[in-house]
C-alpha cells in the first residue's frame, strides 16, 4: 500500500505544470476539474489568471423566416478556439411591448430595455418609444423618437449603441446621431459623425462609456479602407483612430460579392467582431489591447456555414462568459453544449 501511496505521489500533477495543462482545456470542461479536490479548484482559478484567460464570447441567434419561425443559439469560445451550439430545454421567458414592431431599435441600458420606432400598425405612431424596466416588469410609454427620424426608424436604417446611461442612434448612411437618456427621458441630438467625407457607411457600438464607429470609407464597389474610430461617450468628440482593417480582410467581408454595402459590429471590451449581413459566413475579428494596439483576424462562422443564409435571420451579441456563468447554466439543468466541427 505505501509503495502505491508513492507510485501516486511520483505521478501526481502540481504547480505549473497542472494550469499549463489546464490553460489548454476548453472553458466548459474546466467546471468538473473544479470539484476534483481544493488544489485543483485553485489550481483552475489560477490558471484563468494566469495562462489563458477568459474572453467575451460571441453569441449567435438565428431565427427561420418561415414558420414556426424556429429559432437556434450558438456561441463561439475565443479562448478556446470552439464553436459551440446551445440547447435550450426551456425557451425564455416572453415580454411584449404594448404596441407591435417590426425590426424596432431595442437597447438596454443600465436596468431599463428601451424599444423604440418600428410600429407599423396604421394608427400606431411610427416613432413610439416604450421603456421597460427590468426590476419592476413594466412597461411605459415616453416622448417619441425625433421627428427627423421618421424615414429611418427602424433597425435596418439606424445602428444602436448604449453604454450605462444612454443609447445612441445613427443614420448609417448619413452619420446624423441621436442619444436618448431613459432616466431623464430627454432626446439630444443631431449630432453629425463624420470624421471623412469619404465614409458612406458607419455604425456604432460602446466599449465601457466611449462610443466606437466603424467607417467603411470609397463607395460599395471599391472600398478604399475599412476603419475604427473612438470618441467621447459625453460629447461625441472623436478621441482617435483605433486602427485600418487589413485589405485581406475587407476582401473576405464581401465573400462572393462583389460589393460591400453595410456591415454590422458587435462587442464587450476589447474584442469586436465584424461581418457582413449579406455573407455572414466569414466574421473579422479585432482585438485591442489596453496599451493601443490591434490585432486583426478572421474565422468562419461554424453557425450557418451548413445553414440557409436566406431562409434565417442572423443576429450577433457579445458577452463575458466565466465559470460562473458555466456553473449557473449547468446548475439550472435548462443548457445543454454540443461542440460544432468549426
């Protein structure tokens, strides 16, 4: 027995070595080396630290265009490197607004989830703003949208952002930006976001307070450059420019196109992916680090790379996804991963 006891001993994995290994696991296979013993949860948390740490992952929903209107969740890991689809036991649960919308602007910000514009009922108004809050699980009607917006509310012809106080709207073909603050329920705007008349496509997101845009600069048959700008979350200067997406990848945002037309960003802190809603089998990836600087990429996206791009809506969000989160989602029994071939 003490001559196994030692045989075990000799084999047995500590230090370094073991979050060496670990930093190679995917993030939803760490769970189970948690419980193994308090060595070993320490040994998880460290390496996460340490090694290789979590990053946002990208979410992917798709819903059929055809009845029953079938909707499927997917999700792709950076740090690990996986594609992965989730199925849900139970759907979510529902909350309607009190007006019907087709392809409204919907954001959250802090607690509330704002809906605006999109209502095509003939009596309803085109440029309804509706303010749900999450605590209270209600619903309330405030002053509508900007009269200079009535040609263009909806989500197809404006680009959305929100940081913790307010959601911003552009035209993404003119540049012309609105901002909506739900707690004092006031509009601010126009503001004119074009930094180069060159630009003849931008959108918007939020990384912390700071609005980011995304130029696509020459016109859709000839792109000249693809950039990234930041600016001031509170007076929308523009800061400076982040960094030019490599000609490669320009390329393959257009996939068989010919032309780039529009595309759409998504991101949670440093790291934003790009694609092009009418191929969106390829995404650009960028990561920006703290000190400045860039790192650009590609993948496929595993979710419709076997899938009708016609028949399916495609909808990007990004999210920061730990063990935490992994834990809950196995603990409430109603997820369930199965690992896509990428």
């Amino acid at each position: 027995m003490a001559e196994e006891q030692k045989k075990e001993e000799e084999v047995a994995i500590h230090g370094d070595v073991l979050e060496t290994i670990l930093s190679y696991v995917p993030l939803i296979n760490l769970l189970p080396a948690c419980f193994v013993s308090k060595t070993w949860n320490a040994a998880v948390s460290s390496s996460l630290s340490r090694f290789n740490k979590p990053k946002p992952w990208l979410l992917v929903h798709t819903q059929s265009i055809r009845r029953p209107h079938a909707t499927a969740f997917f999700a792709y890991d950076p740090r690990s490197d996986i594609w992965l689809r989730i199925n849900q036991k139970q759907p979510p649960q529902h909350v309607s607004p009190l007006l019907w919308r087709l392809d409204p602007i919907v954001a959250m910000v802090g607690p509330r989830i704002v809906v605006a514009g999109g209502a095509c009922d003939f009596e309803d108004d085109p440029l309804a703003v509706e303010i749900y809050d999450i605590s209270t699980r209600t619903w309330e009607r405030t002053d509508s949208m900007p009269a200079t917006l009535k040609d263009s509310a909806s989500s197809t012809w404006l680009s959305i952002a929100a940081n913790t106080r307010t959601v911003f709207m552009m035209e993404q073909s003119t540049g012309v930006t609105h901002s909506f603050n739900p707690d004092s329920k006031t509009w601010y705007g126009p503001f004119n976001l074009r930094p180069d008349r060159s630009i003849y496509f931008s959108v918007i997101t939020c990384v912390g307070d700071n609005l980011i845009m995304l130029g696509l600069l020459g016109d859709a048959e000839d792109v000249n450059y693809v950039k990234v700008w930041e600016l001031n979350g509170e007076s929308l200067e523009f800061g400076k420019e982040i960094g030019v997406m490599p000609t490669e990848l320009v390329e393959k945002l257009k996939g068989e196109g010919t032309s780039l037309n529009s595309v759409r960003v998504s991101c949670m802190g440093g790291f934003f992916y790009i694609y092009n809603p009418g191929e969106p089998g390829e995404l650009v990836a960028l990561e920006v680090g703290e000190e400045g600087w860039c790192r650009w990429g590609s993948l496929k996206n595993a979710a419709v790379g076997d899938r009708s791009r016609v028949a399916e809506r495609v909808v990007l969000t990004c999210s920061d996804v730990g063990l935490g989160e992994i834990a809950k989602l196995v603990g409430s029994g109603n997820e369930i991963f199965t690992l896509l071939k990428s």
